[in-house]
C-alpha cells in the first residue's frame, strides 16, 4: 500500500517507515505536543470499513489511549481523521526484534536465554497492565 494521506489536522506526516499488515506507517510530529516526533498507523481504508469495526475502534480507542506502561509505547490518538482511520503512537528508535532474530539467526547465533529472558518478562509486565486497564 501506498497511501497519498493529506490533511490530517492535529499530526504532520513525514515520511513512510514501514508497511505493516494492517496499514502504512510514516514518521510523524504531533502539533498539539509542541510537534513532538511519533508515528502514525494509517489503517488499510479495505479494513478500516464496516460496522463491527466501527464498533471495535469506539469501544478500544479510548481505552488504548488510557493505557500507560514504561514498556509499551503510548497511543496518543486512534481514530477517525478526516477519510482515514489512524494510529498514533510514541515513536520507536532502535531495532526490531525481529530484527534482532533475523541477525542472529543470519550468524547461527541464538540469541542469549537471559535477554530473552529479560525482553518475555519486561513485555508481560506491559501485558499484564494492560489486562487491568478498565
Ligand atoms: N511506534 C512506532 N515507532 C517506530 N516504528 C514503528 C512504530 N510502529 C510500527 N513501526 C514500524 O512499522 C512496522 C509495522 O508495524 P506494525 O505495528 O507491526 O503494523 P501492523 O500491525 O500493520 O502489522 C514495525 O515493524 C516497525 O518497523
Ligand atoms: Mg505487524
């Protein structure tokens, strides 16, 4: 997918970083925090359709924004803007690790138990936050 996305009000795309399954995500700057970097998910408009999605989006929008943890990038918005479905969230420096995988994999290396280790249990913590967000 390869989105001509204009006129979004509140973030200013830059450029595309990736094309994730369910949308085209671009570097962003939110104007209402002082043009703060972020990233924006354009939801796929051949998802972004129907009422069992419209549904979905209500009812998890507001919770997703409400969700905080040190290990999961926030959502600062999800939801209509103007034609588009859009995601925004903190954004991401760094490596994947899926990127990390692929290169220890690349150098039949696996990565260290104790980072894996270490990564499992700092994602749960996150998880298990979010599963106590009302
Ligand atoms: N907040 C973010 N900051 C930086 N890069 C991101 C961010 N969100 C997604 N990406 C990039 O976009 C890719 C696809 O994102 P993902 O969330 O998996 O999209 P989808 O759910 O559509 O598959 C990620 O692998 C990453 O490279
Ligand atoms: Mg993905």
């Amino acid at each position: 997918m390869d989105l001509e996305v204009k006129g979004l009000a509140r973030f200013e795309l830059l450029e595309s970083i990736a094309n994730g399954a369910s949308g085209q995500i671009f570097e962003a700057r939110d104007r209402d925090a002082s043009s703060t970097p972020c990233a924006v998910k354009v939801i796929d408009p051949k998802l972004a359709t129907g009422a069992r999605f419209e549904t979905i989006l209500n009812a998890e929008a507001p919770q997703a924004v409400a969700f905080r943890h040190e290990n999961a990038a926030r959502t600062l918005f999800a939801g209509k803007s103007g034609d588009f479905t859009i995601i925004a969230t903190e954004l991401l420096r760094g490596h994947s690790l899926d990127e990390w995988i692929q290169r220890s994999a690349a150098m039949a290396r696996p990565l260290p138990w104790e980072l894996v280790t270490y990564i499992g249990l700092q994602v749960v913590r996150a998880v298990r936050q979010g599963h106590h967000t009302p």
